[in-house]
C-alpha cells in the first residue's frame, strides 16, 4: 500500500529497493555514498529553492538541491534513495508550505 490516510507511503517501495540493491551490490567491500545535487533555478516558487551552496557551480545560487543515497561496489552504484533538501527559509516559514502543499510533516 502505497497510499496511507490519503498521504503517498513510499517506505514499502523503499525497503523492497534497498533490499534488491543490497541483493545486487550488497557484501563486505560495498559503501554507502552520500552525495548532493543543485539544480539552478530562476525564481522563488519551486519547492526548495533559495539561495544555497550549489556545489557544480562552485558558488551560491538560486538552486534547489537533492540528496542522494547510492551503494556501491566496485563500479556498480545503485541509487537507493533520493530526498529534496529544504533549506531554513522554507522549513521555518509554515504559511510557505502550506502554500506550495508541502506537509508539516
């Protein structure tokens, strides 16, 4: 069920992603990678955007920006989880949200 109280539950697709991945790449010499995407953006409306770090740019710009998980092993990477990061001046702004219907939550 993917569907809970109206709201999207992606932690059943999730947990069947990370055990396939860990089937695929998975054992002993297999980590974990952290890593973060900016995308640049014009304007103030899409959710997450704000002036940030943008890393591929190699300075702060209008971006919103991406969290990724991959585990790897040797040179097969598979991406096993990816978040949109909300910065401060969207999390601590709630009439923001609620706006742009992001949950509270």
């Amino acid at each position: 069920h993917f569907i809970v109280e109206g709201v999207w539950d992606a932690s059943p697709l999730e947990s069947e992603l990370l055990n396939q991945a860990d089937r695929l790449v998975g054992g002993k010499d297999a980590v974990l990678v952290i890593d973060d995407t900016a995308m640049p953006k014009k304007g103030e409306r899409s959710v997450g955007v704000a002036a940030q770090y943008a890393s591929s740019l190699g300075k702060t710009a209008n971006c919103q920006t991406l969290v990724s998980l991959t585990l790897a092993r040797g040179e097969v990477p598979v991406m096993v989880a990816l978040r949109l990061f909300l910065p401060e001046s969207w999390t601590g702004n709630v009439s923001r949200l609620m706006r742009a219907r992001v949950p509270i939550e």
